[in-house]
C-alpha cells in the first residue's frame, strides 16, 4: 500500500519503519520539512519526505501523526476541509487527555475522532493505536507474530480492513469493537491506562482475565 504519515514523532517514526519493512510504500508529510527529511532518511530507503498535501494525495491510508492540539493545523495545512481526504482511511491515534492525569479535555458526550471527521469531510476515520506508547512498535517486523491486541473503531468496514492489515503488519491483532458512535468510550480508555501508568500502577492489572467465552453477571 502507499501510506502517508503526519507528523515526524515518536509514533510516526515507529510504525513508519514497521510499515516500510512490511514492504509498503511510506511518505512523511511534517510542518517542517527538514525534520521530515531527517525520519525519511533515518528510516531508510523506500521512505519519503513530501509536503504534507503530498502525503494524504492518493494514499490507501493515511496516519494523523500528532498531538491531539495539532490536529487542526495539520489537517487545515493540507486541506482537508476541500475533500482532499475523501475515502481514505484516516487512522486517528490521538489522545485528547489532561497530562499526567489522563481526563479527557474534549466537550462531554463528544470524541476527537468525530472531531476530526468533521474537519476532514469524507475521509473514513479509523480511532487505533492510541493505547500503547510508542516503543511497542519500534523496529517491528512485517508480518511477525501478534503480540497485543489493537482496539479499533471506524464506520467503514472497507477503511477498518484496511487497518487491520496495517495493525497486523507491526506485529498486532485487530479488533474492532464498534463504529464511531462508540470511539468516545475507546478514547476514555486511555484516559484510564494514562491515569493508572502516572500513578504508578501497572493498567493491565487493573483489567480482569477472563475467559475466551466470558459469562457476565
């Protein structure tokens, strides 16, 4: 597939070289050219550096790489309001949370990735990646086996297919637990494991085992 990055961090760095290792074609798009130009080359050949239109412009998918008060310049940077977005999978990886506290800032009942749907008319958002830091991903192969599960959520099953296989070629598993009429419950679960992990508890002992085939009171 042919991807476009937004955003030059630590996610962006992470899941750019898992991708280009799985064989896909990445372009990076940054409001600053030169750091774009430095990932691209750090990250080896069949990387790109582009100007952020360039990187959403026929792509199969495209990755909103940057913090959640970001999102607006970069999306207004490449022109998402014009449609340029229309029908491509946009994953939406942000955290929109107090730091160190992980409480939600967005307006109650609403969601940053309905947020963003509206700024980007047409795209197909997809809400992943946004549980786990970005170490989890940094220098995963293509293809290697599943280690963790990524919670996904998105209205179009042809868009959520897509990151699925995305998911899957940096080493994770895929599940979709609704459309967007649900993202804001995915997103206040990662208020609760920043939360947890800024006080110093481990979020996955918070968050009971159960059975393949749970009974539930």
């Amino acid at each position: 597939m042919r991807i476009g990055i937004l955003g030059t961090g630590t996610l962006a760095a992470a899941l750019g070289e898992g991708w280009s290792r799985a064989g896909h074609e990445v372009a990076i798009g940054g409001r600053s050219q030169v750091k774009a130009e430095k990932l691209a080359e750090r990250l080896g050949p069949g990387v790109l550096a582009v100007a952020p239109r360039e990187a959403v412009i026929g792509r199969d998918a495209v990755l909103l790489a940057v913090s959640w008060d970001g999102v607006e310049d970069m999306l207004g940077l490449v022109g998402a309001s014009d449609g340029v977005l229309e029908g491509t999978p946009l994953i939406d990886p942000t955290n929109s949370v107090a730091h160190g506290v992980g409480v939600l800032l967005t307006e109650h009942g609403e969601s940053m990735a309905r947020r963003i749907a509206g700024l980007a008319p047409g795209a197909h958002v997809v809400k992943a990646f946004h549980l786990f830091p970005a170490d989890q991903w940094a220098g995963a192969a293509g293809g290697g086996p599943s280690s963790v599960t990524v919670a996904m959520c998105g209205d179009d099953s042809s868009a959520l297919n897509v990151v699925g296989e995305l998911v899957r070629d940096v080493g994770g598993t895929p599940a979709i637990l609704g459309d967007l009429d649900r993202v804001r419950q995915l997103e206040e679960v990662a208020g609760f494991v920043i939360g947890l992990a800024f006080a110093g508890f481990d979020p996955g002992s918070a968050v009971p085992r159960v059975p393949s085939s749970p009974v539930m009171d």
